[in-house]
C-alpha cells in the first residue's frame, strides 16, 4: 500500500465539515495532510485539528492535485460541479450532498449495509441522506432474517440537519420567546421553536417532500432491492442534534419482538435501549455525540399479520452524516479501493 | 325546558379546568351558576370567569347537591371517586379522565363523531384522550366514505397534555439549557427540552403504553366498529401548546387525496390547510388557541392499493379536552339528556 492519502475536507467550516475534522481525529484516520476547503466566502478562516489551526483553503477547479481523498459536504450545487473535477484529477470523492446519490454510477454505501457497493465505484461514492442512514442500519438485520414488505416511517428531525444557521436560528427563536418577544423565521419558513413543521426540503409535484421521496428511493438502492416499500412523513421538530423515527414494518416472515431485539443487539452500528420497566429508550439528547444507532419500542404490531413497531434515534450530524463518511474511506482503504479505477 | 343548569368545574385550577372556563364564557354556554371545585389543597384559591373572580370550592362528597352538571378534569381517581356520588345527587357528569372511558354503561363522545351514543348515557359521560379526539374528527368522514381497516399513527404531543407543571417543566428546562445550567427533570422521567420521548403515560404488558392502547381501544368504542384496527407510537414532544399526529390510513375503498380533501373540507370541526405551494400545512403553534383539528400533508401512499397519508393538529387543551367537553355537554341540552335517568 501506498503511503496515507492527503485528505481534502470540503466545506470545512460547515456543521458536518466541523464534525468530519473531528470524527478523524477521533478514528485516527490515517493520513499524510489535511485540508481544509471550503467557498471564497469562508477561505482564510481558521479550523482546529488535533490541536492546531489549519487555515481553510479556497476551493477551486485546481485544489485536487496531489490530493488522494476528498470529503465532501458543502452543498450540492457545489458537489456537482467540483466532484468530477477532483476524479478528474485522480481524487476519489465521498459526497454527502444529495447531488450524486440516485446515479447509477456512483455508490450509495452505508458500510453495516452494503459495503460490496463500494467495488463498483468509479471515483464518486455518495452518502447516503441523514434520515436514510440511520433507517438502514437498523432495517439491514431485518430485511436479512424476515424480508422487509413495507414500512412506514414518521421522522422527528433535528435542525442540526439542516446546518449551523438552523441551529442558530432555534436557539434564538427559543430565547426571544422565553423573553415574551416576537419571532423571525429566516432559515425556515415558520417558526420552529416549540413547534413541529411537516416540511422538510422542498415540496414535489406528488405532494411528498423531496426528504421523504429521499427515504423511499433511497431505501431501495442501498438495499438493493427494488420490492421495499417505504412511505415517509419527514417533520423537523425543535431538536439540535439527533434525528429520531418511528418505525412500522410488515415483513414476509414472522418476527417477534424477543427476536428483533435479539437480531439487533448482535448488528452492527446498532444499540439496543429498550426496558420499558426502567423507561429506558432511545432518546435524540443521549443520542447527540455518539455514533451508533439505538433502537428502542419494539413491540409486536398485531394489526397486520407479521408487524413490528419501533423507535430509531442517531446522531444525524455523525452517523448520520459525518462518520458515515469516513467510515466509508475507512472501508475504501480496507478493500484497497482508494482509487480512480 | 327548565331553568338554565347549575354547572360545577371540578379541577378548576388545572390547566384544563382554567380552559373550561374560559370556554364556557367564549361559547356563552347557558348557566345559572358557575361553581369552581377543586382539591382542599386549592380550595380558597380564585379563579376568573366573565371579569369576576369566583373562589374555588372544595370538592367533597356534599358538593352535589343542587348542581346539574358536572365537568370534571381532576385526575381518574377524583373522577372514579366523586362521579358516582355527583350522580346519585341527580347531576350529569362530563369526565375528562379515563376513568370512565371504557366502562360500558358511559358513552364516549365527539360531538362530531358519535353525538347519537349520548342517548344511552346513565350519568356519566366520557370525554375521549385528546390525541384520539383530533384522530377521529379527522378519520369519521374518511371511514363513513371509504371504511377505514388500518391505522398507523405516529403522534408528536405537547406538554400541556401533562398539565401545568409539565408547561413549567418545559419552560424552566428550556431556560436553564439556554444559560448552560444543567436541568433536573420531575414531571417527566427525561429531559423534554430540546428532547423526544417515546413515552407517554405507563408502559402495559405489552410494551405499548397506556397512551397507545387509548388510540387503539378508544378508536373502536367511538367509531363503534371494531373491525378498525389502530397502532400507535405516542411521543412527547418540547411543544407547549398542539398535538400533532402522522397518520398513515388504509380504507376498504380507494380514495384520491383530491376526494379526501373535498371530503375533509365540508366536514364538521374540521379545517383543510394543505397548500405546498404556499408552504402551508397545520402547525401546533397555529391551531393553540383554536378550536378546529387541522388536516394538512393529504397525499396518496402509493405502497398499499388504498393508502392515505395526514398530518393532523389540534389545540389538545381545547379540542382535545376542555372544548370537546363542553361540546358534550351542549349536545346534551340540545338533545334535552341533561338529567340523569
């Protein structure tokens, strides 16, 4: 193996750019050097790597010489366009925009799912939408033992999803009402504090959200199976970091609630948090910082033949975005495919 | 028709007795005399009604005598204790607690729904679970036009649900996070600010809690058709004031979201606001204070042949208790049922 790839992270200043610089710190990611990207607007401007200041560099047609590895996440509009340039120039591309997800040439990879997907990359591999991920890693164990038919899901998102501005504008809206002030909306389109709106990405002409078209088609490609039924209802609640979901499955086999928590206690990625007894289950405030997906409320759904209900909570910011990224290089470099084949 | 009715709110200094009030002065509901009861812990205690402050009374077994009707809202022990002893006094009880809901000799209503089952009342009549009361204004038309089989129901509930105490919760949680103060939680067994949790109410044998199985068991009594089958996830969200639920239908007959709509907009108690275009949905923030269940987010699931998604809010202070429960007791005089038989 060659030496450890020079690592661009794109979109550096972002909330998941700020997060992949901490998730490779933390995973000790092997790497020759680190740089920071990101738009003109923020290049200049300084971010932290294991202890020290690296200065954001700005991202143009010609920042991917010598770079061997890119981490991208600043947006799609800005995926689109420099993604091919960085394969062009031998950088192999983990994208977490949606930009790249549904193309058939690239990828879409949670690696508890479905890592083979990687082989067949040809520089771009696309990760997969926050809401997605965590859904995957606990619906992975399921389909395999029981054969998924349909689910139905119902998600609770936070607004660290949608990025730092988000997170400012609820922890503002929050302090305005708490002193008896009137609230602007700027990032969405209502108020958010202490309220839930049924809205997130924009409306498509089948009066599904993009968000919950996402979770269906989505769904489908990583598990490689064309029979999963999904419909979504995606809602952001006033939450700063955990996404979590309610879950209805009817599968082909029977599955008891024993069973399912036996199944996922041994998965991968998967935290089993469910004694009622001690109301423990998963919640989004002990979910924030950690990178597994914790499933809790399995119960027997007995309106259908073979149903199961649960609740999923992750980390929308890590595995939801950011440590499914470079858990991807992680497995790139394990399979000895980091590179432009 | 006799004299205009004596009228007890017992529970008046709760969250929801102080809406009853304030409900029975908006709806200018026929009275000859208001008597707030409480607890002895808050009898002495004032409360407003019409610009004058009536002194709250202690609830005893004496407190009866000579009142007509009696809309209690004091807990399902108080409810269980002191309605019979109301009743044997000649007074017609509107309980909010679920002491009574599923007896077989008490109705339980939505004015909207089931007016026709306050014919057989004994005394007692129930006032159904605030999460159910929306569903079924909401479900009523659909299952009258299309027969509903399946419910799937998703809900997001706001901590006014709880009570007052669980609106200060929220609010000094809130506060205290927004000043990096750690919090203590005491009305609910988790933080709820800036949190989700999966439960509300009691865990039963099942795994289901105490919440989810009103849905189901409720659902069946009112609509009178036990062939409906309902599964609920109840969920609290850090919202003061709006329960909102995602529901996922599957009917008999096949339905457009177009015809759900046209169906919905000429039905009682509702309001359709579903404009994606103009960004507009129902939001727990809009429907406090409002009478109306909102029904937003119409769309056809595509993965059952007869699926029907919803996103259905309503004030659960109002609609969800205190309104729905003086409806009740309108009804009653309408009908001329106002006297125990």
């Amino acid at each position: 193996m060659k030496s450890n790839p020079v690592v661009a992270v794109c979109g550096a200043t972002g909330a998941v750019g700020q997060e992949m610089l901490k998730v490779l710190e933390q995973r000790e990611f092997p790497y020759s050097k680190i740089i920071p990207m990101a738009s003109a607007r923020s290049a200049g401007k300084k971010v932290e790597f294991k202890g020290e200041e690296l200065t954001v560099v700005e991202l143009t047609e010609d920042s991917f010489e010598g770079v061997d590895l890119a981490l991208f996440s600043a947006g799609g509009s800005t995926s689109e366009k420099f993604a091919p340039i960085a394969v062009q120039s031998g950088c192999v591309v983990v994208d977490n925009s949606s930009a790249w997800r549904m193309d058939d040439e690239c990828p879409l990879v949670v690696p508890e799912v479905n890592p083979e997907d990687l082989d067949w990359h040809k520089g771009i591999i696309a990760n997969p939408n926050c809401s997605t991920i965590q859904m995957m890693v606990a619906l992975k164990p399921i389909h395999d033992e029981a054969r998924i038919k349909r689910v139905v899901v119902s998600t609770y998102q936070a607004v660290s999803g949608t990025g730092q501005k988000a997170i400012e504008e609820l922890e503002n809206q929050t302090r305005r009402l708490m002193s008896g002030q009137p609230v602007v909306a700027d990032v969405y389109p209502h108020q958010i504090a202490f309220n839930c709106l049924p809205q997130i990405d924009v409306f498509m002409e089948n009066g599904y959200t993009k968000e919950e078209m996402k979770m269906v088609h989505e769904t489908i490609k990583i598990m490689g199976d064309p029979t999963i039924k999904v419909t979504a209802t995606c809602v952001r609640v006033p939450v700063f970091y955990g996404h979590s979901e309610s879950l209805n499955i009817e599968t082909q086999e029977k599955m008891k609630a024993d069973d399912v928590r036996a199944l996922l206690a041994k998965s991968p990625g998967v935290i089993v948090e469910d004694y009622p007894e001690k109301k423990a289950y998963p919640m989004p405030v002990d979910a924030a910082g950690d990178d597994a997906t914790y499933v809790g409320r399995i119960r027997e759904d007995e309106t259908i033949e073979n149903g199961i209900n649960m609740w999923v909570v992750s980390d929308n910011i890590r595995k939801g975005a950011a440590l499914n990224t470079i858990q991807i290089a992680e497995t790139l470099i394990q399979r000895n495919l980091l590179r432009v084949p």
